[in-house]
C-alpha cells in the first residue's frame, strides 16, 4: 500500500488553487504536496503522474508526481516547489507589470521577461511546458497556472517553477459520447489569449531539443496505470480504452508536428 504520512501540517497557501483538495503534508523532514482530484472520472491524479512520466522521458522542466491512496482515495503527490527563503509568485502577478494588450497572447513578453532577469534557458522552459500541454490537451494554461521562484529576503527572480499543474487534461471532464471527436474540435486557454487551438502553441515548442521516440511507449503505460487504478476511479473498460485511443492520437500528433518542424527547418 501507499505510505502514510507521518503528520498533517498547516502551510503557506503557495499553489494552492483550483478545485482540487489539496495539502500540505509533512513526511520526515520534508513537505509534500497531496492533491486530488475534481473530475468524474478521478483522472486528476494519473494525469499528474503521465506528465511527471512523459517529463522524465524527454528530460522536461515539470514537475514529477506520482500516484497514492490517501484516506481511501486516489491522490497525486509531489516534492514542496520552493525551499527555504524562496517563494512563487504567479505569473499573473508578474505580466500584469508588462505593458499587454488584453486578450493578446503573451507567451512572448513573459520570455523575455524571464531573459531580463537572467532566467536560465527560458524558452527551453516555456517550450516544455507548451509541449506537455499539446500533447495532454491542457485546456487552461492560465496565468495563475505558472509561476517564479523569487528569493524572498531580496525579491530577485531566481527560477521558473517548473510546470505542475495538469488537471482536465486528456478529457477527463468530457462524457464518453463526445470523446470521439474531442481532439479535433477542443480549444484552450493559453496565457492571456482564450478559445484558441492547440496548434497555436507549436511555433512556441522547439522540436528539435527533444528525441521523441520514447514517447511511443506512453500509451501502454498510461493505458497499465488506467487498469491499475480502475478500482479506485471506477472508471469503465470502454473509458479507459478511450483514454488510450486518446493519447495514442496525441503521440502521433506530436510526431506528425515535429516532422513538419524540422522539414521547415531545413
């Protein structure tokens, strides 16, 4: 069974949005974070761990998880983001600074923004991020959904929190009659800009950084997993095979994009 934590603890709100029930809960002499789930079929936390899974792979700046049963329930958990001294302050916070017209995607301004501040491999970051997403579907990679690590005694930037936030992604909020044409008919909010295709984040995603081979064995894991927890979520064998043709869609479309991306390339 899933280990149990060795105590509760009342933490700084840091990340703590959403819907989800969510917690900080002390093991030893570390802080992890425990997260379930909001949709009807309790995929939340398994999407938590393919994105961590599919990070590992391709070597992502994201966010690892993994999966646990919490109180008789199905929950994510994973490392506390910042460390002593440091804090995360929402991107939302920071782009309300930059002079954007609203509704204007601004995925430009907040990189060179992370560049002013001498961010490490800035676009590489945003590019992982806006990968993972097009690949899982994330319908809403709003501002609040991405955030700086700042040191807190002087206020300087230090890093881009590395991405953890992949609730609702895959479908897991739509009924099981819609999935068939889910793919082709879903848009997203991204950054500031909303209702728009997933096909606008490929310019953002550099192809070339990635061997995207690994990913052909994602969905026989993700499908094992699915099975795996099926007690748990309750979920149907014709749902979980539409997860899998889902995701399965998915790792084409990713290949299909970075092939046409290096033929324009050269």
């Amino acid at each position: 069974g899933s280990p149990q934590p060795a105590s509760a603890a009342i933490s700084p709100p840091i990340m703590l949005e959403g819907n989800q029930k969510k917690a900080w809960i002390q093991e030893n002499d570390h802080f992890l974070l425990y997260k379930g789930s909001d949709d009807p079929y309790h995929m939340d936390p398994i999407h938590h761990w393919l994105a961590g899974r599919i990070a590992e792979l391709l070597d992502l700046h994201v966010c690892r998880y993994e999966v646990r049963t919490y109180q008789d329930e199905i929950v994510s958990v994973c490392p506390c983001f910042t460390k002593e001294h440091t804090d995360a302050v929402s991107v939302s916070s920071i782009l309300s600074s930059i002079s954007s017209r609203p509704y204007q995607l601004s995925i430009d301004s907040f990189i060179r923004a992370l560049q002013d501040h001498q961010i490490k491999d800035a676009e590489k970051k945003i590019s992982d991020m806006l990968l993972l997403d097009y690949l899982m579907m994330k319908p809403d990679r709003s501002l609040k959904d991405m955030a700086v690590e700042i040191d807190a005694r002087n206020g300087q930037w230090l890093d881009m929190i590395p991405s953890y936030s992949y609730s609702h992604t895959l479908g897991s909020l739509i009924q099981e009659h819609q999935m068939e044409h889910y793919e082709h008919q879903a848009v997203c909010r991204l950054f500031n800009a909303s209702s728009i295709s997933f096909e606008s984040m490929l310019p953002y995603i550099h192809f070339t950084d990635y061997d995207l081979s690994s990913l052909k064995k994602i969905p026989l894991e993700y499908g094992n997993k699915l099975v795996e927890y099926q007690q748990s979520t309750g979920m149907s064998n014709h749902r979980i095979e539409l997860q899998y043709q889902l995701i399965y869609k998915r790792v084409r479309s990713v290949l299909k994009a970075a092939r046409a991306s290096r033929r324009i390339i050269q």
